[in-house]
C-alpha cells in the first residue's frame, strides 16, 4: 500500500466526465472509500481516475465503482483495477470463502469435491484432489449467501507453485466464463456482504445516518428492486 492510499488523505476524482475533490475514508487491500459530493451518482462498473498530487506532477489510479452512493451524503467504494498495477493479474477483489463445493469437469471425469478458498467476481482458488489441465473447463456450484446453490463454468488459468498438499490435491486458479447479468450481481453482493462482515467501521463510515434511517433505506432500497446488502 502506497503513501498515497491512506485514511484522510485528499484527491481528485475523474468519473462521469468530471471532477470531484474527495476525501479518502477507508482503505483495504484493494478496495478504497471516499466521499461524494457530485448531484448525479455513478453506477456499479462505472470507470473513475482517483488522482493524488505529488511533487513531479500526479499520481493515478485506474479504478472502478463497485458500490455507488444512493443519496447525498454517501461515500462510495472504489476498486482498483489491474491497468493500475502492471505487476498484478487479477483485477478484482477477493474474500475469503473456505467452503466445499461440488465440481464436474467438462472433460466427462465424474463429479469430485474441491475446497474454494477464495472468490472474486472474476475467478476463483480452488483445491482440487483430481489433477486438473491448464484451459480445462469446469463447472461449479457456489453457495453465495443463503440463497440457492448458483451453477458457474469457469476455466483452469493458472497453478498455484508449490501448492500441493500431502493427499495430492492442488490449488489452481480458474476464471469464471459466460457470467450472466444476473450472476455477476449475485457475486458482487456475496463479495460486499463479505467486505461488511470483514471491515464493519470502514464500511460504516461511507454512509453516514442514524439506524432508522438506514432501515427506512433498505426499505425503499427493497421497493425498487435493489438488493440490501448494497447499503449497510
């Protein structure tokens, strides 16, 4: 983490085609919190540059919105992406989910259970006891939140080095493929819920008001069809 992304610390934010004075909230791994003062709100997946002033001139950071204000006063969270760290190949956020889960290999093999360590809404680090061939295609059945298991094809892209256990089993990271609207969206609120759970006064701070202000929001929130899990 770089002096740049820290708690208090005042930028500029690109986004929408213009730009806004922020105040860096919260910061963790590669998520970042700010303030808000703009009368029109971003959307989810919205790109932004967050730019920092230093001595020779700017420092940016490509970065997109994963959790938009609903209302004046809101912050909202930023995620960097992988154009702002050239050494770094995944671009999105991962929580840990340490669960079971039932995996068929396109290949025909018979269905086995692998172990997911963690998840993002581009991939995921599986422990597989079946050897595993790089492009390889799988299907998963993830349990995100309480709802129903979510089926998801995803592709073998990498081995974890050195990464093999005493039974034989590896750790491989695969990319999820063909992600439907309605699935990337129950991804990013399983990955938020995780996010709140792991960083609750971080999370806090981004939307200021009283409990039963947050109630009546999560209300209207349900009425319009957004998930609550997207305000805290």
């Amino acid at each position: 983490m770089t002096a740049y992304l820290e708690k208090g610390n005042c930028a500029h934010l690109q986004v929408m085609g213009e730009r806004f004075s922020v105040k860096v909230l919260a910061v963790a791994e590669d998520t970042i919190g700010v303030t808000f003062s703009g009368a029109r709100y971003p959307v989810e997946g919205t790109g932004a540059e967050l730019r920092f002033r230093d001595n020779g001139g700017m420092v940016s950071y490509h970065t997109q919105v994963v959790v938009a204000p609903r209302r004046n006063g809101d912050g909202m969270i930023l995620q960097r992406v992988s154009s702002a760290f050239p050494h770094r190949h995944r671009s999105a956020w991962r929580v840990p989910m340490n669960t079971m889960v039932e995996m068929a290999s396109q290949n025909g093999r018979p269905a086995c259970a692998v172990q997911v360590h963690n998840v993002s809404a581009d991939g995921a680090l599986i422990e597989s006891p079946v050897s595993l061939q790089l492009d390889e295609r799988v299907d998963l059945r993830l349990p995100l939140g309480n709802g129903p298991l979510h089926n998801i094809t995803a592709r073998v892209i990498r081995f974890q080095p050195l990464n093999v256990t005493a039974s034989g089993a590896q750790q491989v990271g695969v990319r999820f493929v063909d992600v439907s609207k309605s699935l990337r969206r129950a991804l990013t609120v399983y990955i938020w819920q995780r996010l709140r759970d792991f960083y609750p006064e971080e999370i806090s701070a981004l939307f200021p008001g009283s409990r039963s202000d947050r109630r009546r929001r999560k209300e209207e929130a349900r009425i319009e069809g957004y998930p609550s899990p997207h305000l805290p």
